[in-house]
C-alpha cells in the first residue's frame, strides 16, 4: 500500500507514523531522563524522529527485500533518528568537565561489583590522569559524550561533521 497512490496510501502511510511515533516516544523515554530531556521536548523529539524516519523509509521502500517484518526494517530508521536527535540536544549543551559524580557512574557502566571497588578506584584515577593531561579538547569532548553519557558514536559523527572512523580515533589514539 506505501507504493500506491491515494487514499490507500496515505492511511497506510497514518498507520506507519503512529507505529514510529510508538517506537520513537518508547525510545527517547528510555534514553531521555539520563540526558535530563523531558516533558514536551522529549515528545517533540520523538514526533521528529517518527516523522523523519517515515521520510527516510518511504524513500528507501525499493531497499526492503523482505527478509525480515516490514516493522522489524522500519524500526532501525526511527532508532537511528531517535539516537541522531538526542545526539544533536547533547550536542547543543556538551558538558565537558569532569567532576567526581561523573568518574563515580563509570564503573556501574562496565559492570563492576563491590569486590572491586578498590580495583576500579585505582583503574578510574589514572583514568582520570590520562583524561586531564593526555587528551586534547576535542578528544575530551567526545570521550564524555559517547563513553560517559552514552550518545551513539552517530551524534558526534553529524555534529563535527565527521565520519565514524575520525570519531573512533579520536577516543583511541594519543594526541600528537
């Protein structure tokens, strides 16, 4: 029906927006309160990712070769605009510093346990060395973008106007 024309088309297109809106507002729900999104801003963005990746899908259709649920493929375009539009609200207010709570949430992001605490206090202040001294503005900024608050390595990617494997090594490599 999203090949057609009129009437059909359309409501078949409704139907569509309102299972994106779903995944999109069930998605930023999940994400947004660590990013301290809420309320009307938190169902915009998921109204723009719906509509965005309804766009993105309608003009990718010929690509569906059916090998999973049309709603299974769908479902990667409103993640990935979800993950894009929450990217670009980090983006517009980056919190570069480094405070205490900040190194305190990394060791809850790698699974470590009470057993070791001592391990990881030691681990996470030459962590904290490395980060302070050795890395460049640039460097810090996406270290605590995508390791510390989470943001797809996407986000980054739009908003330097970068590609994933310049981002990559930006986390990776040393500075000159």
């Amino acid at each position: 029906m999203l090949t057609g024309t009129g009437p059909a088309r359309e409501a078949a297109l409704a139907r569509l927006h309102e299972i994106l809106v779903r995944i999109a507002r069930a998605e930023v729900g999940r994400r947004g309160p660590r990013l301290q999104i809420a309320g009307p801003e938190l169902d915009d963005l998921a109204y723009q990712a719906a509509a965005d990746a309804l766009i993105a899908i309608t003009a990718k259709l010929g690509q569906f070769r059916g090998e999973s649920r049309f709603t299974t493929w769908a479902y990667k375009f409103v993640i990935f605009e979800v993950s894009a539009k929450i990217g670009r609200h980090f983006w517009r207010h980056p919190d570069v510093r480094l405070d205490a709570g900040d190194w305190n949430r990394l060791p809850a992001r790698f699974g470590s346990d009470p057993a070791q605490e001592a391990e990881w206090r030691d681990l996470l202040a030459a962590l904290r060395r490395a980060v302070d001294e050795e890395l460049t503005a640039r460097q810090r900024m996406i270290f605590v973008a995508i390791v510390l608050n989470d943001v797809p390595l996407d986000a980054p990617v739009i908003e330097l106007a970068s590609n994933r494997n310049t981002i990559y090594k930006n986390i990776v490599r040393r500075p000159a």
